[in-house]
C-alpha cells in the first residue's frame, strides 16, 4: 500500500478537555502510559523514517501534526521536526497542524510560514455552541481563545496563506444555518464537520435511536445553505458526497469505496491503527506487533499483512452494506461508528439512517442542476 497520510501524534495530552474528545473519553487508557510528548530522539527518528518512506514509494503523503493539542510540543523540538521536514521532503508532501488555536502566536505562524507548513483550527460554531462541549479543565468555554488564534492566523502577513480551515463537530440540536453562518463571518477558507463519535454500544450524543436522523436532517440543511450560497467556503463532507454521486472519489476515509492508507505515529514512536478506532474499546487502534520509528520501516510496516487488514476495515463487511445502493457514497461511514461488542464492525454504520437521508436529500439537489 502507498502511504497516503502520516498523522504525528506529536503531544498525547491536551491544554482544554472537550467532553466528546475519543482520546480521553471513550474509554482508551494508552494515553496515561504516553510520554506527553514526543521527545527530541524520537522526532529525529520520525524524520529519518518519513524521508525513507518518500525514497520507498516516490509518492507524496500528506503530514499532520495531531494530539491531544500539537502545539504542546515544546516549540524548540516542534522547530527542528518541521524544519527538517521542509528540508528533507519535497514541498507536495504537505504539512498541516491540526489545533485548537489557543497557543497560536506570531513565532509559530513565522515558524509555519519558514516550513511552508498549514494550519487549521477546530472550532464548533458559534460561542453557545462550541462552548457546550470545547471546555477547559475547570468547565470554561473556549470559543474565545481559539477565535483569538484564528485573528492572530489572519493578522499576519501570510495568514491566508497559513490558515487553511476549521474543523467542526456537530451538535445537531444546534441550528446548521447559524453555524453555517459563522463560519462565513471568520472568512475561513474550507470547513469541515464530523458527526460525533459513537457505536452500538453508545450511540453518538445527541443521537435517539440507531434509526433516528438528527445528524442527517442537519447536515442535509446546512447542503441547503451551502448550495445556496455564491459565494461559500469548501465544505469537504459535502464536496465529498456531491462527488461521489457525480461519480467522482472522496478525499476522506468514511465515505465512498476508496482506501486511504493512514499511518499513525504515538508520542513515543510506536506505529498505530487509525486512532479514531481509540473509541471503541481500550486498545482498539495498537497492533498486534509493537512497531516503531526506532527500528521499522514505514514501507515495510505498510506491506505488512496487519497493516493491509487494518486498512480494509475502511470497507464494510455487513451484507446490509454490501448490498445497499448507496454504498458507492457511503462507504459504509467510519469504521468506529459501526463497531459493537457482540458483532464487532459488521453491521452498518450507527449513521446509516442519517446517510440515507443526506446523500438521498443531495443526490435529489443535484438533479435540479442537471
Ligand atoms: S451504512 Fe447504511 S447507507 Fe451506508 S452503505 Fe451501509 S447500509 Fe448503506
């Protein structure tokens, strides 16, 4: 398999506490037994590994630098992983930090803009809503410092340049135009929204019933919004779906029928699933074998018969799923949504009902513009 993205868990604790989070609250330990966050040896390794990937397989992969908040990582060791990284991999292969905007400042927008390295910020909405769940430790919200980062982002020179979106978790009881709304008044360039975590065993919040559609009715009117507007920001989940029912690929895992090879590196170098399994049950996303930047070659991990097995999760194996006419789009959604403790990932997803009626409400929309 082609690696496609190396997402660097730079930093295995968080500076605020957001209740939904799949690191630390649903149910997986490994992040206590973590080193908090990657030592200055172990990002030297990572290097080392990322520039032999490239020399493996000659095809770009995207980097993105992910936590717990990656901006934890002490700036001196943070400098020297995306110095090198500019230095050593050609430019397509692209780096992104993935924060929640709080310890954005002028000497890590610098920092980017030397590296050639993006940002983008995750952020729920308007202030009500995004403090509903984006919490501190002693239950604050945090809406106002990560919009804060995001005005520093734009105050810079080469903000535009640097901020490349935001991404944002669903609330379905909040109102998708006001959301909406929002995120065209911080003049983000692209936006993207997940659906909240959750499986057979505990269904997402804000979720009744396996075939109630909160979710779906939600993101079916912010379509409405989307398709409406002149002017809008890219909206991935919806590019993604008015795509695929034109025929076309996703860019993401959990929709559509492609597979995207994610490698996922720990704070201390070990080589991990796809984290998102992390809220299923403890342990979900470790290997087997305990492979490591130390000592393993990405390529070589990559080849591997656990690896390829873990990747192919990406495809369904409920018949439900294989017979269902909407499989081209769906992709049967993320693996984790549709685990559960009897039956483990073969079932459809908890969203299925809230995928038949978006994909359904878009594919309608889509044939006015025919
Ligand atoms: S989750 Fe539901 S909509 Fe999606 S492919 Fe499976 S059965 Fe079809």
């Amino acid at each position: 398999m082609q690696v496609d993205t190396v997402l660097l868990k730079v930093a295995s604790r968080c500076n605020i506490d957001c209740s939904y989070c799949y690191v630390y609250h649903q149910g997986d330990t490994n992040w206590q037994r973590m080193p908090k966050h990657m030592s200055l040896a172990t990002v030297h390794d990572v290097i080392r590994q990322l520039a032999t990937l490239y020399e493996d397989q000659q095809h770009p992969f995207a980097i993105v630098l992910h936590g717990g908040e990656p901006l934890l990582l002490p700036r001196n060791i943070l400098s020297v992983l995306l110095q090198e990284l500019s230095d050593r991999l050609p430019a397509f292969c692209c780096r992104a930090i993935q924060t929640n905007g709080i310890l954005i400042d002028d000497d890590l927008l610098d920092l980017c803009l030397r590296t050639n390295t993006t940002l983008s910020v995750s952020l729920d909405g308007p202030a009500d809503i995004n403090d509903a769940f984006r919490i501190g430790f002693g239950g604050e919200g945090t809406h106002a410092r990560a919009v804060a980062g995001i005005e520093r982002v734009r105050r810079h020179p080469a903000g535009e340049r640097i901020l490349t979106g935001a991404l944002c978790v669903v609330d379905p009881e909040s109102e998708p135009q006001r959301v909406y709304e929002f995120f065209k008044s911080l003049a983000v360039p692209s936006v993207d929204f997940l659906f909240k975590d959750g499986n057979y065993a505990k269904l997402p919040p804000g979720k009744a019933a396996i075939d109630s559609t909160e979710y779906g009715k939600w993101l079916a009117t912010l379509w409405d919004c989307y398709i409406g507007d002149p002017d809008p920001p890219r909206v991935r989940i919806l590019d993604d779906f008015g795509r695929l029912l034109l025929g076309g690929a996703s860019v993401k895992e959990g929709r559509g029928q492609g597979t995207f090879c994610i490698v996922v590196i720990d704070t201390d170098g070990t080589i991990t699933k796809n984290d998102t399994l992390k809220s299923t049950y403890d342990g979900a996303d470790r290997f087997e074998r305990k492979w490591s930047v130390a000592s393993d070659r990405l390529s070589e991990v990559a080849a591997s018969s656990a690896f390829i097995e873990s990747s192919q999760i990406q495809h369904p194996t409920s018949t439900v799923c294989q017979t269902c006419s909407l499989l081209s789009v769906c992709g049967g959604g993320m693996p984790l949504t549709r685990w559960h403790p009897e039956t483990g990932l073969a079932n459809p997803s908890v969203y299925c009902a809230d995928y038949k009626l978006v994909i359904g409400h878009i594919r309608e929309t889509l044939q006015w513009y025919r």
